[in-house]
C-alpha cells in the first residue's frame, strides 16, 4: 500500500513515529511537518489512507483551502472516510506497524501515532488496538471519542489531544476526559484558545500560527518522554 516515510540522517539509532493523516486533506502540508519532525530524530511514516481509491492526491485541491472550497472538499472526502471502517483501519495499522518495525532505520522499541482531523481519530484506533505496541498518542482538532467514550478506556499510550476551540464544549472535554481519567493514562486533553477545526494547517484559512506552535511545544515533549520510557 502506498506511503511515505520521512528521515534525517544522523549516527544514533531512532524511535519510530507514525504520523497519522489523511494526505488527501492537506498533503503538502503533512510532508513539511513531516519532514520537521524527522528533523527532531524520528523515523516519519505518512500513509495514504484513502489508497484504495488511487495514488495521492486522490482529490483536487487549490493551493490554499478557503472557507468557499470547504464544503465542496468536504462532499468529496466523505465517501472515502465512511469507507474507512473501524475493520479496515486496524487491518491497515497492523500493516503499518508491522512496516515500522522492519525498518532497519528504526530502533527497537515502542512508537508514537499522530494525526489530524480523521486521522486523529484513526490514530486513536491504533492505540487502542495496540496498547502493547503504541507508547504515546497525539491527536489535534480530531473527533477521537467519535467511537463513543468508552473506546478510551483500551488506551494504555500517553496522550495529548488539542481540540480547536470550535470543535468541542467545556461539557464535552470534561467528559472526555472523565474517560483519560478512568483509562488510567497519563495525559493532557485541551481547547487551543481561539483557535477553529484545522488550525495547524497552514494552506487554510482555519491556520493559526499561535496554535501550530502549541502544537509542537506539546507534541515533542510527549514524544521524548514516552519514547524514553521503555
């Protein structure tokens, strides 16, 4: 299945880290934050979720996704997330952590998935899925109790989930989190301040630079400390 993998090239052995996104979304973007986070020493999976459907981009974008292009990009992805079912998503992660694994680039170890918007929520199947393999979980402006709150409870991974503020209520985090609490995991669960549904996407008008960088101060720490662990 196609996908693209991400490295710098330095001496000491990597940890491996699967960045979680559907590049049919905002392809350019995910390869250059990709590539930045390579740059801190991590072994970078990006797969093409929708492969089913045809090499990348499996729609037509514009350079810069405005408001006016939202619903029609919307109407167009949609078929292909519903066709994203919960059997297909785990069946495609067992093939990407298996692909991980088997890098000679990438040291021994647990990994960290990460995703944005849908691939959020995909990113927190996998972690549930493989509490043994799956050491830390970012997910940003993402549906991940899409599931239902219960299906946070399989988690084992440190966690971080930063919601864009027009994505989820003071109500609705509280819940949320009430499930992080009883799954037992160490974890941070935020609204990002004034921040909208893909905020860290800088090719649209949802961007919000004070939230991409939010992002990082949250994401690297995550990833050194759980990483570290084993």
């Amino acid at each position: 299945m196609p996908r693209h993998a991400h490295s710098e090239s330095r001496k000491e052995s990597r940890r491996p880290a699967t960045y979680r996104a559907p590049r049919s979304g905002s392809g350019g973007v995910i390869g250059v934050t990709a590539t930045e986070l390579a740059g801190h020493g991590y072994y970078v999976l990006v797969p093409n979720f929708f492969y089913r459907e045809g090499p990348t981009p499996v729609i037509d974008l514009p350079g810069h996704i405005g408001e006016a292009d939202r619903s029609a990009l919307v109407a167009g992805l949609m078929p292909l997330i519903k066709d994203l079912t919960p059997e297909r998503v785990l069946r495609d992660a067992d093939a990407y952590l298996g692909f991980l694994t088997s890098r000679p680039e990438v040291g021994a170890g647990p990994v960290a998935v990460t995703g944005y918007c849908i691939g959020g929520l995909l990113a927190t199947r996998t972690a549930a899925a493989h509490p043994g393999q799956v050491a830390a979980l970012a997910a940003f402006h993402a549906p991940v109790a899409a599931d239902g709150p219960e299906s946070l409870l399989r988690l084992t991974a440190d966690v971080h989930f930063g919601h864009a503020a027009t994505d989820i209520t003071p109500e609705a985090l509280g819940e949320l989190n009430r499930s992080l609490d009883a799954a037992g995991v160490d974890y941070t669960s935020e609204i990002y301040p004034g921040t909208v549904h893909g905020f860290t996407m800088s090719d649209t008008d949802a961007f919000a630079p004070a939230g991409l960088r939010l992002h990082w101060d949250r994401l690297l720490p995550l990833l050194t400390g759980s990483l570290a662990k084993d």
